[in-house]
C-alpha cells in the first residue's frame, strides 16, 4: 500500500474559523502550570498526615490546675470552718510522677506532696489532698497551690498550674442580713449587695407545702439557696454545727423546690449572694427574683371519734357499786322503819277464853270466836277480867 503524505503548509484557515488544535505558544505553559500541580498535590498528601498527627499531638496531654474552697461562705469571726484543697487534671493523657506544692491556712509552711506513677491523676479527676479546721478571723485566710513544682512532665497547658485564693473575714455585725416573714405566696425582686443574706421565714403546719422559685437577672452570677426547717438548723448556716439544711442549692443561676412540713414548723428560705465566690466572677450586687407558694393543708374533721366503753369501764364499775351500796342502806333504813311503825303484837294472856268448840282462845271482848263464830261462854268473872 502506497503512503500518502499531506502537508499542512501554505494551508489557510478561512476568516472567522477557529483553529481545530491550540497554538504551540498556549499548549506549553499549560503543561507547566499542570505539572507543578500534581507534584503539590503530592507532596500535600503525603505532608498533612504527619503535620495532623504532630499537632494532635501537641495539642493532647496532661493539664494540671487545682481547687480550693471552704465548707460555707463568707469567713466570719469565730466561726467554724474546713478547708478543702484538690488537684485537678483537666486534660486528656493522666499524669504522674510530679510534685505539688501547697502553702494553706492552718498548716506551719509550704508542704510537698507527690503524685508517684503508679498513681497518676487521671483526665478529669479532681482529688482531694487536703483538708483543714479553721476558725473565722477579720483577718484573712486562704491557699496557693503550684502543681508540677519541678517542671517535670510535659502539659498541654502550663499557663493554670498555679492557683492561689483568699478570704477576706469579717464581724457577725458586719454581714448584711435581710430578713421577712411571708404569711402567705408572695413574690419578691431583690437586690442583694455583695456579703449580704435575705432570708424567708414562713409557719407551716402540718401537711402546709411550701414551693419556691429563685431566678438571677444576670445568667452568669451564680448564687446559694438553702432551705433550713426551725431555728436550730438554721443556726448551722452561720456556723454553729454541722451545715444540714432540708435542701441545698450552690452555685445556681435559678433554682426551685417544694417542702412539706412533716409538722408544725417555722421554716426558712435563705438566697445567699455567695460572698466571695466560689468561682468568678466574683459577686457584685444581686438581683433576684423570689417567688413563694404556700399551700394549706385541708383542716381537720370536727367530728370526734367514739371514744367507746373502754376508757369508761372504772368510772361506771364505780359508780354502780356506789349507787348498789346506796340501795341497800336505804332498803334495810326502810325496812327498820317499817317494823317500827308496826302496831305491837297481841300478848296472849294465860288466861284467856278459849272457844268450846275449836279451842281458839279470844283476842277481843267479842262474845263470839273470831274463828268458828260459836258463842263463847263467858263467866261473870271474866266479864270482870276483860
């Protein structure tokens, strides 16, 4: 077979047709451009493994920071208190084999403790290491924590490792308290300074339920609720006792609750503005929203039981053998006084005239027997007798 070869020059594309093929000049640089192309998405691909996997890691570990709090706030003189320290791991990995540091109220000096590996901290736990007994002062007590001391593990944070908090105290005649009595629902907006207490007092009898509901302006601010039944329990509250309300709300933004009085009882609702704290921001004035409900119980029934016979079984064994003893006296005092009013019997005289006939002797100056009737034969001489 013959080849045919056409040749291409001297060829004219006619006006206003476009070439079937790209110019040389257009076709190279777009081979560049697309070759570079590849060779980035290459390398891109091989790349971002290894930066995602260095910066995750990076970005997972151990982050140490602590706590610190007291049982009830605000530190008043010569109030009891207990002081409680945690070290606290927020991060992801656990953590050992590093050192604490803590200085605190009610210890002598600063005071290591060591956190060993075969014991680490794990993610999220919050431990407590140490308690303390305090006695409030106007003075000021209070913490410093430094955790990882010596710097010897590696954390995702370093910038919370030291933690450092304060009381301020104060007199019992220093902390505003407010006080009311609610006799019934009420609704209530208070503005409550910094270091201040309003508390509700209410009487509820037996069965009465008493519902509330405390809301915060501001969402952020958080405050105390607690609800305390008689004035022992509410002593616990500034500290005189163990802290034991019926109900305890810390650290709220609104809270709600009912109660029912087992018995007759003065109970109390107390919204605290939480003093110092525990967590910031630290309070400022306090507006809240209190709303009460008291519900009475239906009263009691005014009928009285029956009683029955048993409580009555002395008294009535009493009475009838008195009232028998009674009777007797007056039947034996009738019965003497029958006999006495009694005409005397008859004295049968040794003499008298007997019947002839059925032998009854006469009782009366009849001439005749009071039994058989015959005529008795009376001599002149016992004419005289009678």
């Amino acid at each position: 077979m013959g080849v045919v070869r056409v040749s291409l020059e001297g060829l004219r594309i006619p006006r206003g047709r476009k070439a079937l093929m790209p110019s040389r000049t257009f076709v190279q640089p777009l081979r560049r451009k697309v070759a570079i192309a590849f060779v980035a998405s290459v390398v891109f691909g091989f790349a971002f493994p290894i930066v995602a996997s260095t910066t995750a890691t990076a970005a997972a570990g151990p982050d140490l920071t602590a706590d610190g709090w007291l049982d009830h706030e605000p530190q008043i003189e010569g109030y009891p208190y207990v002081l409680t320290l945690a070290i606290w791991n927020v991060g992801d990995m656990p953590a050992g084999n590093f050192t604490v540091l803590m200085q605190y109220s009610g210890h002598g000096g600063p005071e290591l403790l060591r956190v060993p590996t075969s014991d680490p901290l794990m993610p999220g736990e919050k431990r407590v290491v140490r308690t303390a007994n305090l006695t409030g002062s106007q003075g000021t007590i209070g913490f410093g924590i430094m955790m990882d001391y010596y710097t010897e593990i590696v954390e995702s944070s370093e910038s919370n490792n030291q933690v450092n908090r304060a009381w301020d105290g104060i007199s019992p005649a220093e902390r505003p308290i407010f006080r009311e009595t609610v006799p019934g629902s009420v609704t209530r907006s208070e503005s409550l300074p910094t270091e201040s207490t309003k508390i509700f007092d209410a009487s509820l009898r037996k069965g009465d339920v008493l519902r509330y509901q405390a809301t915060g302006q501001n969402g952020t601010q958080r405050f105390d609720v607690f609800l305390f039944v008689g004035q022992t329990n509410l002593n616990t509250y500034f500290g005189f006792g163990t802290l034991s309300p019926e109900i305890l709300q810390r650290g709220i933004t609104t809270a709600q609750g009912d109660f029912t009085a087992p018995q007759d009882e003065v109970v109390f609702l107390v919204v605290d503005n939480l003093s110092d704290g525990p967590y910031p921001p630290w309070p400022q004035l306090l507006n809240v929203t209190v709303t009460i409900e008291i519900e009475r119980a239906p009263p009691a029934t005014n009928t009285p039981p029956s009683p029955g016979l048993g409580p009555l079984v002395l008294p009535i064994a009493i009475v009838g053998s008195s009232a028998a003893a009674v009777a007797i006296a007056l039947a034996v005092f009738l019965l003497r006084r029958s006999h006495a009013a009694a005409p005397p019997a008859p004295v049968q005289r040794a003499d008298a005239i007997r019947c002839s006939s059925c032998g009854t002797p006469a009782t009366s100056p009849s001439r005749f027997c009071g039994k058989c009737g015959a005529r008795l034969e009376i001599s002149p001489a016992d004419t005289k007798k009678r």
